[in-house]
C-alpha cells in the first residue's frame, strides 16, 4: 500500500477530503476486524492507512479552519 503524501491532499476539495477519510475510515475498520480475526493481513499496512487517515484528517482541519 503506497502512503498519500500531504501535497496530494492539499489540492482537493473539503468534500473530497471528506469522503476520503471515511473511506480510509471504514477500510482502517475492515482491515482492523481481519487482522484480529488471524487472517492473514500484511500489519504494515494498518501502518500506512493510520498514517494516511490522520494526514487527510490534518489537512482537512487545516481547511476548515483557514
């Protein structure tokens, strides 16, 4: 899984950001949910999407607030 880097997300819009962190939201639960069930899960990955989903979270605040 290849991290979004914060440029990236500075050029999109709020409703963009928006919809990108409940998607990284809903896919850090799922990934969550099968790494506990002992399905093979690359842990790595829960890594990069944490990082991911507080980038767009930082951003998006940053947006909202300037």
């Amino acid at each position: 899984m290849k991290a979004i880097k914060a440029s990236e997300l500075r050029v999109k819009s709020v409703d963009e950001l928006r919809k990108l962190e409940q998607e990284k939201t809903e896919n850090l639960f799922n990934l969550n949910i099968r790494h506990a069930a002992g399905a093979t899960v690359n842990s790595a990955d829960l890594g990069v999407l944490r990082r991911d989903l507080a980038r767009v979270k930082t951003v998006l605040t940053e947006k909202l607030s300037g």
